[in-house]
C-alpha cells in the first residue's frame, strides 16, 4: 500500500486556480446562500462555517500539492485545515485563526445545544464569509461574485415574520 501524501505549499502559489478549487469555491457560495436561507440561528452558524471551510479547501486546493516524498504522519505539520490555510496563504492566517476559533461554537450548534448562538451571531458569521469568501477568490485570481442579499433586508424580514 503507498505511504500516505503530505500536501505541502507548491514551490510557486498560484494565482490561477484549477477546477477543483473553482468547485470549491462554488459550492461554498452555494452553502453560504443556503445559510442565509434557514431560520434557526444554530443551523444559519453551522452552515455559515462550512461554507468557510470549503473556502479554506479551494485555497488549499489551488495551494497545494501532493508530495510522494514525505508522510502526512509528521508531527510538526498543520494538524486541521485552518492550520494548513495559515501556512501556505499567510495573508489569510488573521482569517484562519477567526474560523477556527469558531469551530467548537459551530460543534455545539450542529449538536444542536440550546443557545449555542444568536442570531447576531450567525447573521455576523455570514457576512464575515462572505467577505472571506470574496478575499479567498481575488487571492486566486477568480472574480467575485457577491453571495448575500443587502444584508439589513435579511435581518429586518426575519424581525417581521
């Protein structure tokens, strides 16, 4: 069976990025418009905060590359994609540190804890990825395509329903 691969920062970032990472890209800009969409705050956070993770992952994907030389069960390297994020795009360590300073907060919404977050928390979080969103795709050279609604025409509709 071959070793494991270790993904490691490509010797040239990329500004161009592959299909993969286009894929990527869109299905965290599907996933952020389906957050929008939902109702219960918990369930707007945790889907809010999959949508960056699979910003992080076009970043990555566009970032990296396998290497057949190294195993992936080094101890030194990124144990999680936000670590991973920081390393090889640096300019968006600030932003992976946010998110994953969120990850047990999006933990405990999917396992559905009472009060895990409000809703100005989940509707915060989804302005906050879709700016990360937008940051990731200019990185790679893919237009931005804005994601949300006027945000305060959210906010006052739920309000009213």
């Amino acid at each position: 069976m071959p070793e494991p691969r270790d993904l490691r920062p490509s010797r040239r970032p990329s500004r161009r990025a592959g299909p993969a990472a286009i894929d990527l890209l869109g299905q965290a800009r599907h996933g952020l418009l389906e957050a929008a969409a939902l109702s219960r705050a918990a369930e707007r956070y945790a889907t809010a905060h999959l949508a960056a993770l699979r910003t992080a992952a076009a970043v990555l994907a566009a970032r990296t590359h396998p290497d057949s030389a190294r195993s992936s069960r080094r101890r030194s390297g990124p144990r999680n994609a936000w670590e991973l994020l920081a390393r090889v795009a640096p300019e968006l360590a600030e932003w992976a540190a946010f998110f994953a300073a969120g990850a047990g907060k999006r933990a405990a919404a999917e396992a559905g804890a009472a009060g895990a977050v409000s809703d100005r928390e989940a509707d915060d979080l989804l302005r906050d990825v879709e700016t990360f969103l937008a940051l990731a795709a200019t990185t790679l050279g893919v237009p931005d395509q804005p994601v949300l609604p006027m945000s305060g025409n959210r906010a006052l509709s739920r309000q009213a329903g």
